[in-house]
C-alpha cells in the first residue's frame, strides 16, 4: 500500500479530500500530514482503515467541525501525534494513539474503540461512547487525560507514570508510580491499585485490591462513603485521609514492617 503525503503549504483547504498528492488515503495506506492545516469539511472516512497516520513535529493540524462533528476514520497501526494544534476530534477504530504533540493539543475521541493510548503531552479526552478493547492499556507519561463515564466497558491496565490521569469508569489494574491518577467513578467498582509512587486520588466508588509500596494513597476529598476490598500497606506508602468523619472503609489490613504513615487533611 502507499503513503500519501498531504502537500498543502498553508490551511487553504479545509476538506479532507484535497491535497494528498493525487490520490485521498485508502485502506492500507499510511497518511502523513507534514503542513498545517484545519479539517472540517467531508469528515466521514468512516470506510477507510489506514495502517498507520502521522502528523508530523509542530505542524499546526486540527480536525472536526464548529459543531463538534469529528474526523471518522479507523488506523490499524499507530497514530503518531507530534502536531500543535488546537482540537483534533476524531472518531474510529484506533489501535495505537501515542500524543505527543509539540503544543498543549487536545484530542478528543468521541467515539469508536481504543486499544492503546499513550499520553506524553496536551490534552487528551476519550468519551463517553468510546469503548476500550479487552487488550487495551493506557499509558500516561505527562500532560493530562480525562477517560469519561461508560457503563459495562473497563479499562484493562492503566500506568500512569507522570502528568495526570482522571479515570471516571471501572478498570481491572492501574499502576502509579508518578504524576496522579484521580478515580471519581460514582457507582463503579473498580479494580486493583499498585503504587510505587505518584498519587492515587480516591475521589469516587469503590476498588479491590489497593498495593501500597509507595507514593501517596489520598483519600481526603471521598464524597462519599467508600470500600476496598483489601489494602496491603508498606512504609513507603502515605495514606492521606480526611480531617472529618468520612474514610473510606477496608475488607482487610495487612500491614508490612512499620506500616504506612498516616495524614490528615
């Protein structure tokens, strides 16, 4: 299959169906976008599956309508974001998103599945008729994403490694060991936490298994009453907990050496 380039030097079109050199990206193909440009006409390439996309580093792309209408489109392989951007909407079967964009870009998938996404930089949303697929991951290194509300759908492993990450629907294992990950999932029973540090922000329902090596456990802002099946606590964990009444409630305790130190506030 090919890779089409689009050529254009400066956004004077604004269709997706333009200035790909020829001929407009096919399935198989791999699209590159290397000049700044603003899509938000002929948006539905909902039949095409392309085997990877890239906008290249600094490139001033962005993508859907005033109306919020996203960019429809399926990439089999990896879609490489470096661009800056304002908003890039998109919606689609995505395999592989790595943001890294060179500006505080915001993507926003609107619907479709993901698999694997990986957060460096911007702003990223995933919404809330997006689903995660049985093998997926989200990778959060820096800037900042927001998994929205969906019922019945889980997240199968979440690392947050830096920046932030706002988890509002169920997950099997997340892992922090930097940057923050704040679960305010009202009614969701998530599942297991494994901190090596960073910030675990208990905000809203319910975990499993909560591993606590290290980094802060925060549970100062719970709205609500809350439960975790278990908790293992080490030294190096802090559990932060609310000056007032409200604490989250835990099926078992085993604690390790000393224990983890105890805040509040």
């Amino acid at each position: 299959m090919a890779t089409r380039h689009r050529i254009e030097s400066s956004s004077t079109s604004a269709s997706l169906n333009t200035n790909w050199g020829g001929t407009t990206p096919v399935s198989g193909d791999t699209a590159v976008i290397a000049y700044d440009c603003t899509l938000s006409t002929d948006l539905n390439m909902n039949a095409v599956d392309l085997a990877s996309l890239i906008v290249a580093n600094g490139v001033r792309m962005s993508a859907g309508d005033t109306s919020g209408n996203a960019w429809q489109i399926s990439v089999d392989g990896a879609f490489q974001y470096f661009g800056a951007g304002s908003v890039v909407r998109m919606s689609g079967s995505l395999d592989q998103v790595e943001w890294n964009p060179s500006a505080n870009t915001q993507l926003i998938v609107t619907g479709g599945d993901v698999t694997l996404v990986i957060v460096a930089g911007g702003v990223v949303e995933i919404g809330e008729t997006c689903d995660w697929d049985a093998a997926g991951e989200l990778v959060v290194l820096g800037g900042s994403v927001t998994v929205k509300a969906k019922a019945a759908d889980v997240i199968p492993t979440i690392r947050v490694e830096g920046g932030v990450a706002i988890i509002r629907r169920d997950f099997t294992n997340a892992y922090v060991s930097g940057g923050r990950l704040e679960f305010d999932a009202p009614g969701v029973t998530g599942g297991d936490v494994h901190t090596g540090g960073g910030t675990f922000k208990w905000i809203d329902g319910n975990l499993g298994t909560i591993h606590g090596r290290s980094g802060e456990l925060d549970s100062s802002k719970l709205r609500v009453a809350a439960t975790a099946t278990a908790i293992h606590d080490y030294p190096g964990l802090t559990e932060r907990t609310s000056v007032g009444a409200l604490a989250p409630v835990y099926g078992s305790r085993t604690t390790y050496g000393r224990g983890s130190t105890k805040v509040r506030g």
